[in-house]
C-alpha cells in the first residue's frame, strides 16, 4: 500500500472545527482530482490493451503453484500433479543476485580521502572546509549501514527482485513517516521509510520510457479505508461535506491478482491515488480518493522521484521490461501434464475400467482391490458375465522425455545442476569452485547489474532524505572499520550544500566464498606469512562463533606468556657477568630487543635451570676441550654470545 510521502502531515493546521473554504479553491482541488483519475484512466486503459494485467496474474498464479484450470464435473477423477521448476528457478535465481554484500559509498565531489602518507610528501595539508565535506560523506556511508539494517533493506529487495522475475519490473518507494519517535539522550521526530510498490499499482506518465526520472509524472494506487482516508483529508483541511463524499467502492477488478480481487466483507476500502511530478525541478505530490483532492500539491524538496525501478530483462520500449516466469509456462504445462499422463496410465493399470454385463451380474461393484464378483453366467461361458478393459500401454519413453523437459528448462532459464548446487562439489578444490560457480553465474550477470543500478538509485534517494528531512540533532548508531559499534551526533542537513555521489561496494558472502576465503587464510597461516592473531581477525564471525570470546582467550594466553618470558629473562640477566649486564642496560632500545631474543634464543625458551638444546643442565661441572685443545664452534647461522 502506497504511503503518503508525509503521512498525513497537514498542510494547514488539523483541527476539529469546522473548515469554510472558498467556493473557487473547493473547485480548483476538485478539478485537480478530475484531472488525476483521468490521467489513471488512460494508463489503466493502456494495461489493459496491452493485457499486462492478465498476463501479470497469470505469471502470479503459476508461480504460486496454481497451475492447473479449474476442476469440472468431467475432470475431478484425473491426476493434477505439480512440479513447480518456476518456483525453483525464480527462488535460485534471486537467491543468487542476493548473494553478495552491498555497501553504499558516498563521496564528496573533488574531496580526496584524507591520506597522511601523501600529505607528508606533498607537504598539502586537507582544509577545515574539506574536512567538514569528507566527514559528511563518511557519516552517510556509515550511516547507510544502519539505515539498511533498520529498513530491512534486504526483505524489499527479495520481494522487489521476485516481482521482477515474475512480471519483469520491480518497484521501491520510499516516504517520510512524520509519527516516528526516538532517541533517549536526543529526541527526534520522523523517519524513513520503504515499501514494494507491485507493477499492478505502478502508473507511468510514459510508459515507453524505461528512466524512472524522465517520467513527466507517476501514479501509485492503493487501496485504503474509506473511514482513515475521510480522517486524512479534515486533517489536510478539507471540509466535512466534501470529506463524506469519500465512499467505499468494489473496484478490485483492475487489482489483477486473486487473492486482491477478493477483499474482506465490510472492509470499506477505495482507491486512493497518489502522484508524483516535477514542477521546476522539484518534486511534488498529491492525493485524490474517489474523485476528491485529499492532498493538495505539497514539494518534498527532492530533485529525484523517491522511486527505485529494476527490470529483469529489458524490452525495447517498454518500461516494465519482461519476466521469467511468462516464458517458462507453457513448459510448465507440459511437464505437469507429462507427469498426469504417466499417473493416469499407473492409475488404470492398476485399477482397470470394468466392463459389466447387467444380464449376470447383479450386485453393485465397488471396484476395491480383491473384491469378489459374483456371477451366474452359464458354464459354457463363465467369462461372458465380467471383463476388464486393458489401458493402453505407456510408451517407454515418455520418463525420458519428462526428464529432457526438465533439464532443457532449467538449462536454458540459466538454472542448471551446477548453479543449483544439485552436483557434489565436497571434493573439489577451491579452484574448482570458482570456476563452477562463474560459469554458472554467467547468465544472471546482466541481471545483477541491473540490480547494482538499483541499489544505486536507493543511495541517492536515501541522500535526499539526509539532507532534507534529518534537519535536528539525533545521535546515529554507526560502525567503524572494525565492526564496532558506536555512536555519533548527527543532523543531515550541515551538508545540504555538499556535492556527493554514491557508488556500490559488493562484497562475497555465499559459502564458496567463505570456503574460499578459510582456504586462502588456512594458507597464509601454514606459509607462516601471518600469525594466529591475525589469522582469527580475518576469519568472518559465520565461521567461528566464538571469535570474540577465542580472542580474548588467545590475548590472555599471549599476556601471561609475555610474563613469564619477561620473568625468565630477567633471573637470566642476573646470572650474566656484571660486564654483560652493564653492556645490556647501556645499550639502545632496539638493540637490547635483539640481546635479548639472542639470549632466549640460546635458552630455547626453557625456564632458568633447564637444560639448553644441546647443552648441559644449569649447575652441571663443564666439559673439557675436545681433544687437540679447541673449544667447539658453534653451529653456522647460531647466535653469538654477547662478549664472546
């Protein structure tokens, strides 16, 4: 259901008097809403010639399972089996362009990112007006983060992308909630919103042109209580008699779906339309209901439609595009009707038609499994009483011919065993994943960028929102580079003035790229090109639950380490000669670090007292010289001793 963009925030003050209206501007909003249910008229006139709305249920329908015509009197004993592959298809193909992570960058327009390292080469250092602009378009970014959580961004998307492989279009609509309250350290009002507009109650002013922002005006239907739609408009000001003539109505014909057509008995509903338009370069909109102006032209502030459009697949001059699902039908029906024919052939093999003489056989036939025909046909002819009819054979390779029209549909819906997940991949390696897995995802790239776009205009609509309507303070949750949590001041508005962009980040989330990923870092690890710590920094928290706890774990375990190291090199150092001793605390920073690995080194990391690798234990009498009088060289590559 379309939401009005300010939810019912009244252009004049709302108030239980009663509202007098000059006679001319009660004729003027009228005339407005004519002109509205005119302009939905036509588009509504142009579905229907071009049969979108018959299509678009038909394509809902089956996709839902409800794939076989209604049962009559002469078709309720046949077989309606059900393989839904659009089902499958549609669900893997969605699953499969949601299986990255999406981030929305903003930049500031000629703003570099602050970067010390070239900043001390250049000697250029970043201005306050800079930093004001790259901060501003660092709290969008992050800010995005919590917006998408708090939406359920990835819920719309799944319902807009199944729209669209459905009935080729899938529509985004974001709005301004005025009621919503929060904040405990700073309060504030009003928040953003989002809802799946379905391509049913989706009006374009042109529909043959695909740009959402090129449209010379929009028109969204839905269908409201008649009692909340009257209530709406007293409070926008509309008097209460031109408020009455609001009244329900049984217009659901033109709602497409089944399960729209049949509203609830006593539920009151009308059709409330609500358009957009641009009226020098800014965005405005209105509402009508029942031929009244409920919402006179109020501007948003906004340069874009706050409106978000991706096609499946596109289509020359058409805005809504074309679907999956209408293409894969008539395979649909012949796989299910392959598989009846096959259940029907099994059904009167097993319980043939009878064919029954009345002349003998006098009792009612049931015809259950075992059951006892009596009979008194005469002796030359006990057959002549009761026979069966024997069904035609199935042909042999019908099974065959079922299994070819499965695996072609999938295979040219871009939806074959190896993108399915449907082969075993536990034994291959991972480059043979990746490989498997692009080829696969071939045909579907088209698709995602397509929805990248998409993702893309939400950004810049999201912006509009920052920077218009977050016009008081409010403390924001954001995250660092980290991953933690923290919290800031913000209010959109400050950077109103700033000029920014947004572009996508997508980041691997499937479970070939995580295996791929452990893969990589188990590498890393046994090369020794990293340490255990850092190793568990960069193993996503999916795979190891506990990576916070592990952490703290392995950080006290370094702790008490250290400590004792420390300790053990300390009751070493008061085992040296006084010389030694003097030489070490004299010595520089960095080169007592290496006296001291050099000395742990020769212990081998063993407590005072015990015995060195290749050596006597502590306290034990010396060796003598080898003999020829030498004492034995050290091993190449062995530490020296410090005097030695």
């Amino acid at each position: 259901m379309a939401k009005d963009p300010q939810q019912q925030q009244s252009a004049a003050v709302g108030s239980n008097a009663p509202t007098v209206m000059p006679q001319e501007m009660i004729e003027a909003i009228l005339e407005k809403a004519r002109k509205m249910e005119q302009e939905y008229k036509r588009s509504l006139d142009f579905k229907r010639s071009q049969q979108f709305l018959t299509t678009w249920a038909a394509n809902e329908r089956f996709k839902a399972g409800d794939q076989w015509p209604a049962v009559t009197e002469r078709t309720k004993m046949l077989p309606r089996p059900v393989f839904n592959i659009i089902e499958q298809i549609v669900a893997h193909k969605v699953a499969t362009i949601m299986n990255e992570n999406i981030k929305m960058v903003f930049s500031a327009m000629d703003i570099d990112e602050p970067d010390n390292e070239r900043e001390e080469q250049t000697g250029e250092e970043m201005q306050g007006e800079d930093i004001t602009q790259w901060e501003g378009a660092d709290q969008f970014s992050r800010y995005s983060e919590s917006v998408w959580e708090h939406l359920k961004q990835d819920m719309l998307n799944e319902q807009m992308l199944e729209d669209a492989s459905t009935v080729g279009a899938g529509f985004l609509h974001y709005y301004w909630d005025p009621s919503v309250t929060g904040g405990n350290k700073l309060k504030y009002n009003g928040d953003i919103k989002g809802e799946v507009i379905d391509a049913v109650n989706f009006f374009p002013g042109n529909p043959q042109v695909a740009d959402i922002q090129k449209q010379p005006y929009i028109i969204i239907t839905s269908r409201e209580f008649a009692k909340t739609v009257q209530g709406a408009a007293i409070a926008n000001g509309l008097p209460q008699e031109y408020a009455d003539m609001i009244k329900e109505d049984k217009e659901t014909q033109d709602q497409a779906y089944d399960m729209a057509q049949q509203e609830q008995d006593g539920a009151g509903k009308v059709t409330v339309l609500t358009r957009y338009y641009k009226k020098n370069g800014e965005v405005h909109f209105m509402k009508s209901a029942a031929g009244v102006l409920i919402k006179d032209e109020t501007p948003m502030g906004f340069e874009r439609y706050p409106i978000v459009m991706m096609n499946w697949k596109r289509r020359k001059q058409s805005l809504f595009g074309v679907g999956d699902v209408e293409s894969l039908i008539p395979n649909q029906k012949a796989i299910n009707f392959l598989m009846a024919m096959q259940l029907l052939s099994a059904q009167l093999t097993g319980w043939p038609k009878m064919v029954v003489n009345r002349a003998y056989v006098k009792q009612r036939i049931k015809n259950e499994p075992g059951e006892i025909i009596y009979t008194d046909a005469p002796p030359d002819k006990p057959n002549a009483g009761i026979d069966y009819m024997n069904p035609a054979a199935m042909p042999s390779h019908l099974p065959e011919l079922v299994d070819n029209f499965v695996g072609y549909t999938k295979e040219t819906a871009g939806a074959n065993e190896n993108a399915m997940g449907e082969n075993n991949s536990s034994d291959l390696n991972a480059t043979a994943i990746i490989q498997l897995q692009k080829a696969a995802g071939v045909p579907l790239e088209s698709i995602k960028r397509r929805f990248y776009q998409a993702m893309e205009d939400v950004g810049l609509i999201w912006m509009q929102f920052f920077k218009t309507k977050y016009n008081t303070m409010r403390l924001i949750k954001l995250q660092n580079d980290e991953g933690e949590e923290y919290h800031q001041e913000f209010q959109g508005t400050d950077y109103a003035d700033v000029d920014m962009r947004c572009k996508i980040d997508i980041g691997p989330s499937s479970s070939y790229s995580e295996t791929l990923m452990m893969s990589s870092l188990d590498k890393f690890l046994d090369m020794q090109l990293i340490d255990f710590p850092t190793y568990l920094e960069l193993v996503p928290k999916n795979v190891v639950p506990f990576k916070d706890r592990l952490k703290r774990i392995v950080q006290q375990k370094q702790e008490e380490a250290a400590q004792m190291a420390d300790q053990q090199f300390e009751e070493l150092l008061q085992q040296m000669d006084p010389a030694e001793q003097e030489a070490y605390y004299s010595a520089p920073p960095q080169l007592q670090a290496q006296m001291k690995a050099q000395i742990m080194g020769e212990q081998g990391g063993q407590p005072p007292g015990a015995a060195p690798p290749g050596g006597m234990p502590q306290g034990a009498p010396p060796q003598g010289p080898p003999p020829g009088g030498q004492p034995p060289m050290p091993p190449q590559g062995a530490p020296q001793p410090i005097g030695g």
